[in-house]
C-alpha cells in the first residue's frame, strides 16, 4: 500500500494553518499552496507582485530541495493571482525559475487570498 510521508524543516517557511508544506505520496511531492512568508520570520512580505513571486518561488525551491527534489522536476503549477492583470509581472519572474522546459501551469484569479497576498501558488513536481 502507497504511504504518505510529510516534508518538514527548520528551513521552510513556518505554515499558518492546519496542512503540511508538502506529501511525498505514489511518486510525486504535492506542495500546499505557498504565498510569500519569509522563512526566518514567517512574516508576510506584501512587496511588489514581482518581489512576492520571487519570494513564493524561492520558498517553493526550498521544499522541493527538503524533499530532495527540484525546480526542475515539476511537472504541474497552479499559479493564484489577487488580480489578473498581475500576470505579466508575474509570469517575467516565473519564467526566471523556470527556463527551459516549464511545467504545465494554470492561472487564475482569486479573489480574497489569505492574509492580503498577491499571489499564490502550488506544485505538483516529481519525487523518485
């Protein structure tokens, strides 16, 4: 039977809620959704849209690399934007993390993301 292993460290952004930063499970790693908390703080950095992707990116980067996987074996991204026409910006310093051979992505607009973040964004990446 497939188990599930949760991915915590000291050097992750502490979470703000009831869920795990990331589950190793058939595979693969699922990374919760991560907005841009500084990891030695775990405060909010509510910077420009272009400061808080890189700072959610690099938080991203982090966990994979925990978990012992990274950036480039993510295979699926779901990016949430406070406003869409963020996207631009957005996607100048995404493309930056990923250079060549990108993940599928979604983008989407929410409206009201947790604690006034402007951007959000979860991973599906491979773990073996």
């Amino acid at each position: 039977m497939a188990r599930k292993e949760i991915i915590a460290s000291d050097k992750l952004p502490p979470v703000k809620g009831p869920y795990s930063p990331a589950v190793r499970a058939g595979g693969f790693l699922f990374v919760s959704g991560q907005g841009p908390l500084d990891p030695a703080s775990g405060d909010v950095d509510l910077g420009s849209i272009q400061e808080q992707t890189r700072l959610v990116l690099n938080n991203i980067k982090a966990i994979l690399e925990a978990a012992g996987s990274s950036l480039d074996r993510a295979v699926k991204t779901t990016v949430y934007l406070d406003d869409i026409r963020n996207f631009s910006a957005m996607n100048e310093v995404y493309a930056t993390f990923f250079p060549t051979d990108p993940p599928a992505r979604t983008t989407i607009q929410a409206a009201n993301l947790p604690l006034a973040i402007a951007v959000e964004i979860d991973v599906i990446a491979l773990a073996d």
